[in-house]
C-alpha cells in the first residue's frame, strides 16, 4: 500500500481535545476497529496534538484480541481520541507497537530469500551544482553523471564484482531518475548483468520547498540540521513540505516485500538515492525512518549489503 499526499497523515488541529473540540462524544469518522486490526497512525503528542489514523489494516501476523489508547479499551476512534499511540495487545501477550512501524513491510523478515545490496548513484550535474532535485518532471530526463560519477560507479561496482558479492546473474533495478538509470547501466556493463529495471518506489525523497535550490555549505548544513531535528522528533513530519520518512519507508518497503514473495536465491542490487538509501538501511534495521540520520553521510557510489543491517546479522559493510 502506497501513501501520498497529505491526507495520508493530516487529521484533526491540535488544539483539539480527548471529547472532541466541543468536548463531548463525536461519531466514529473511519469505522469500527475489529480485533486483529491495526490502525496506522502519527505519533503521540504530549500536548495532546492528534492526527486520525488514515485507515485501518491487518499487519502481518499481528492479531489483537483489543485495542488499547491511553490505557482505555477502544473499539472505534473518534476525532478527538488521544494520544494516538497505540498497545496492541496479542493473544500470546502485550506487545507494544509504534506507530511508524506499521509502514514498514518488511518488519518481520528475518530470514530474506534473496541478497539485497543498494547504491547511491555516482556523482551528478545537480550534485556538482549543490542544487537539490527529487521531482519527477526535471528528474527523469535531467541531471545525469558527471564523468567523476560514473568513475565512482566503476570503482564501486568493480570492488563488488572482485569480492564476489556481485556477478553477472545479480539483477539490477533502478530509480527512474537519469542520474540512478545511468549509474545502474554502468554497474551493468561491468557485470555483464541482464537488463537494468526500473521503479518508482526507489526515487528520491521529494524536496518539497528546497526543489530546484542552489545551495551553499553552511546553508545547506543548516537546512539539513532543521530537517534531521524534525525527522527525529516525528518521522511523519512534512518540514519544508518534504516527503515524509514514513512514506519513504512504506514505498521502499513494500518493493521489498514484492521481491521477497515473487523470488528466491537472487542477488539485488537497488541503484537510487542517498536520503532513500538510509531509510531503505532504517526499513532492514527495523528502526525509525526519522532516525535515518544515524547511518551517517551516503558517499555517491556507495554500496551497502542490505542483509547485514538485519538485527543479529553480522556487522554491516559498505564498499565506501
């Protein structure tokens, strides 16, 4: 399930209350909760600020015999119901889930059938430029490689394809934006691999406000800061009108879940963006989207093995 636009995760001011704004019982406005379902919604919010849980779902293997929000049974959410953490309550005991989590579709792999590695894309016009590009109208035909770029590609792929990780029988799917399918063809040819796919969900975070910007260094460390601040503090946020992490994460995740059920004992390699490369890392690490942070600057060209960021898998590596 794709989330877009921001009647995904907008719900009600929060300067509403636990009774509703006129602080008495307000009719259900998404229908009844059954036992065995999850609702997905935002964080909580200590000034009681909500948001309506969007829809209601079943979530892999998770079955509640009720549903607790702030200690009190529920069987229907109301638009002034909160704070809208949720206690799931399984049969075999009382499990507590946050909220991004039902997102991630991904959560409950542990053994994966195939080998998923990622690459940022090699260095490229926008990045040459320090301009910040992620729309899909200037992206997909716009900002190709630079020649260093595609060098950082060739030497990343090649110290893959050297460690044996890497062969001619891995499959390699992209970003449909040029700076990602261009990275992936040359990864390609020195593979000696099949023809590059493509895919939507491995674009890169939209830049919201930022789009199409220029900027320098302290500035762009500054704005940064202000988006890694807000994304720690609630992964569902929107700042700058950015995408948020959690719908990142949903779309990442999801094209996980497709690979994983349609194949078995394949190598992947994933060619797309540095912001969606870290939270495809918070997806297998099973940890906030808005934490993505603590993965640390993504090297254009980087390669990462995906597997190993499993919980009690063996240390992580990256070719950077």
């Amino acid at each position: 399930m794709k989330v877009s636009g921001d009647s995904a995760e907008r719900g009600p001011s929060p300067q509403q209350s636990l009774g509703g704004a006129s602080g008495g019982p307000q009719a259900p406005t998404q229908g009844i909760l059954m036992p065995g379902e999850l609702a997905r919604v935002g964080p909580s919010d200590e000034t009681r600020g909500l948001r309506m849980p969007p829809v209601v779902r079943p979530v892999d293997g998770v079955l509640a015999d009720r549903i607790v929000v702030d200690g009190a049974q529920v069987n229907q959410f109301n638009p002034g119901m909160g704070p809208l953490h949720i206690v799931y309550l399984p049969r075999s005991g009382e499990r507590v889930i946050e909220p991004w989590q039902s997102y991630n579709h991904i959560l409950h792999l542990k053994n994966p059938r195939n080998q998923y590695l990622i690459m940022r894309h090699g260095e490229s016009t926008a990045n040459h430029e320090r301009r910040w590009v992620a729309a899909p109208e200037s992206c997909i035909a716009q900002y190709g490689l630079t020649k260093l770029g595609r060098l950082q590609v060739s030497e990343s792929t090649v110290a893959e394809l050297k460690s044996g990780i890497l062969s001619r029988d891995t499959r390699v799917i992209a970003s449909d934006y040029l700076r990602a399918r261009e990275s992936a063809e040359v990864a390609r040819r020195i593979l000696g691999a099949g023809e590059v796919l493509t895919d939507e969900r491995l674009r890169e975070r939209s830049c919201g406000e930022m789009e199409g910007r220029i900027f320098l260094p302290d500035e762009g460390a500054k704005v940064i800061a202000e988006v890694t601040k807000a994304d720690l503090e609630d992964p569902f946020s929107h700042i700058f009108g950015l995408e948020s992490t959690v719908q990142a994460l949903d779309r990442f995740s999801a094209l996980i879940k497709e690979l994983e059920e349609a194949h078995s004992q394949q190598t992947f390699l994933l060619v797309c963006h540095g912001d969606l490369l870290r939270i495809g890392l918070s997806a297998f690490a099973k940890s906030s989207p808005g934490a993505n942070s603590e993965f640390g600057h993504i090297s254009n060209a980087a390669i990462y093995h995906l597997n190993r960021f499993l919980p009690g898998a063996v240390p992580p590596l990256s070719s950077d």
